[in-house]
C-alpha cells in the first residue's frame, strides 16, 4: 500500500522561506540515484573496495558461519559481538594503541566523544576546518569552553591553548590526518604542541587512513609518531575501507572514560556485525597489499600533479572555482562526458570547489580523459 501526502494549502509548508533562500543563492542539494556506468571521481572509496567481490564473499562466508547477522542492543546490553571485539583488537594492535572501540559512524564517534570529554572547566581548540560532525558538538559548549584555532596553524594552536585556562582544567584539540574539502595533511608540529600543554589530541583519520604512511595507516604512520596516553585516532570504516562506521582509539584509561560517557554508544545499537567483518577483512586486505596500493596512488597523485598542477599528499585534489553555480556547470558537463566529481558550495566550504577524488579502480586511459576535458573547464 501507498500513501501519498498531498498538501492543500499553504498553511503546510513550514519551511518555504527557507528552502526558496536556500535555492536563490544555488545551495539547494537533492539525493539522486546516479548512473552506475559514470567513472566515479567523488566518492570517499579511495582504493575500490566497495566493489571488491572477494572481500564481500568472505564476508558473507564468515558471517553465515556465525548463524547471527545483526547487532539487536547497544554495546552495553548484549550488542556487543566477538567480531566487534576481534576487530577492535586486531585495530588497536596493527595501529600500536592500547585499546580501540567501535562507533555506529564517524559522525557519531566525533559528535560523541567531543560532547564526553570536554567537561566544565576544560577548554577545546578545534581546527577551523574540522569536519561538521565535530564542530556540531560544539553547539552544546559555553562559549568559554572551545575555540576555533586558524587552519593548520601551530602557532595559532599554541595561543589558542594558552588562552585563559587554569592549570588544573584539560585542554583537547581536534585536527584531521588529512583534511576533508582542502585535501591538506596535518601540520606536523601540531602534535609537539598538544604534548606541550599535555592537551588531549584527537586525530581524525577519516581520509589518510588506507591513503597515507608507510603501512597506509595515516598521519601518525607518514610521521613515524607512536601513539602516547595523550593520543586518539579516529577512523571511518566507510571510507578507504569501502564499509561502514567508525573507531576510536586510544589508552585503555580514555577508552574506559568513553565507555562511561560517550551517549552515541551507550544509547545507540551496535555497528552491524557484517559491516565490521567487512572492515577487519577489508584492513587485511589494505595492509597486505599495501606496496601494490602505495604504487598505485603514487601514480595518481604524478598525474594531477603533473598535468593539473595539485600536488596533495592524500587522494582529495581540490579546485577552488567560488561561483556556487559554476561549480554545478562544470560537474554537469563533466557528468555527460561520463565522469562524476563532487560540486561542493557553502557552508560546507567558504568558497566552492570542484571535489575530485583520484580513486583507485580507474584506467590510466579514464583518468587522462577526465583531466583533458576537466582543463578545458577550468
Ligand atoms: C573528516 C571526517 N570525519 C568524519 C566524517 C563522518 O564519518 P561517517 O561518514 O562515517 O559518518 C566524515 C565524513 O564525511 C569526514 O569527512
């Protein structure tokens, strides 16, 4: 059966004004069903693994072998599954931290251990350009309780954890590993910074996870950093990894904090059991073929670098165009030549940019196609 909800009259349309403003200034964003045969250059799929079959069939395997298939509770009722716990310590060893624990989705695991750790009396410093699902916690801090430090700057961190803090309270920063919409790695001396004022660091390792580092594990792997008790990464399962979710860790003291305080977890269902699986074999997978991949994005990251001029350390290659129109313009023409990009506008960036993805999975043949028409647009 379907219904339909049809409104009669204006009193029901709560939201024009709203939405009427969002389109006059081209913000308005719809979901659409895109074509499956467009060369996909948007997508946070870094290495293709969403279509890795291999990965997927095993998966299948291992769970039907389980005879369970979802998580029914939270964590803290009876949600939590050996293949949780396997994952985590199977993460925790390959990353060299005490203890990590699963979170629904990255926007969850950011949103809430930002909201469990800063407490009264404790100051944030967030990077500018931190993702929304960490700079939406800060609507429920006092004004007192956070500021904003300018992008990438250490000097800037530096002041901003020195401002008005007494020695007692905690100091917590929150940076990315490389940045979601600017494609920029973390500035290194960010983390001599936070040790400094011996300040909680989260790392969120959303885009360098699977992308950068010696063994591809991200920004502390490319520094050659060890994790210390002042030390939390964050991951995403829905990125490189190609499935869905998202950890944390850290020392097994912050990790038992969290447990205790963290709402996203303690009220939430437990991440899917498949979606786990798939990730730990997925990371298997990463880790084991790690040269191959590395080679690979070398290559990527040698064509924009050499025929667009973007050099990035990651994946994320940036063009900043600043009409939000424009930006829409140039992915349609782009998409009917076969090719889907990210057309990102404000507020999710100052200024718009075409958001373009060097994933793996792509011909060479595709990519120099793409980058021929691409530079007639720009
Ligand atoms: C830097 C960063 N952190 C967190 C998230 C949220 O992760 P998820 O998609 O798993 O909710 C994203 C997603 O786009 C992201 O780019």
């Amino acid at each position: 059966m379907t219904t339909t909800v049809i409104i009669e009259n204006n009193n029901f349309l709560f939201y024009e004004n709203e939405l009427n403003s969002i389109k006059k200034k081209g913000l308005f964003r719809e979901r659409k069903i895109l074509n499956k045969n467009l060369i996909d250059l948007a997508s946070n799929d870094y290495l293709n693994i969403s279509q890795n079959k291999k990965i997927f069939e095993q998966t299948v395997s291992e769970l039907r072998e389980t005879g369970e298939f979802s998580p029914k509770a939270s964590m803290f009722v009876n949600g939590y599954h050996e293949i949780h716990s396997r994952f985590e310590t199977n993460l925790s060893y390959l990353n060299s931290f005490e203890k990590a624990i699963v979170f629904g989705s990255g926007f969850l695991a950011n949103f809430g251990i930002i909201e469990a750790l800063v407490r009264n009396g404790d100051f944030l410093c967030m990077d500018s350009e931190y993702h929304a699902s960490g700079v939406v916690a800060t609507k429920n801090l006092k004004t007192e309780q956070f500021a904003f430090f300018e992008h990438n700057s250490a000097q800037d961190l530096d002041e901003c954890l020195a401002k008005k803090i007494s020695q007692k309270s905690r100091k917590i920063v929150a940076v990315e590993g490389i940045y979601s919409m600017s494609g920029d790695i973390l500035n290194r001396e960010i983390f001599e910074i936070a040790n400094n004022y011996n300040a909680i660091l989260i790392v969120d390792e959303a885009h360098s996870f699977g992308v950068i580092g010696e063994n591809l594990l991200g920004v502390f792997d490319f520094y050659n950093i060890k994790p210390r008790p002042n030390h939390i990464k964050m991951g995403t399962l829905g990125k490189a990894v190609g499935s869905y979710g998202a950890y944390i860790l850290a020392s097994q003291h912050l990790i038992e904090y969290l447990e205790n305080r963290t709402k996203s977890i303690i009220y939430s269902t437990a991440l899917s059991i498949f979606d786990t699986l798939f990730a730990h074999n997925s990371i298997n997978y990463i880790y084991e073929n790690r040269e191959q991949i590395k080679t690979k994005s070398i290559n990527i990251k040698k064509m924009f670098a050499d025929e667009v001029g973007i050099k990035k350390d990651g994946l994320i290659f940036p063009i900043e165009i600043g009409d939000s129109k424009r930006v829409l313009e140039i992915k349609k023409v782009l998409e009917s030549n076969g090719f889907i990009i990210g057309a990102i506008r404000p507020p999710t960036v100052e200024r718009a940019i075409l958001r373009i993805i060097g994933r793996h999975g792509i011909s060479d043949k595709d990519l120099k196609n793409f980058i021929y028409i691409l530079k007639g647009l720009i």
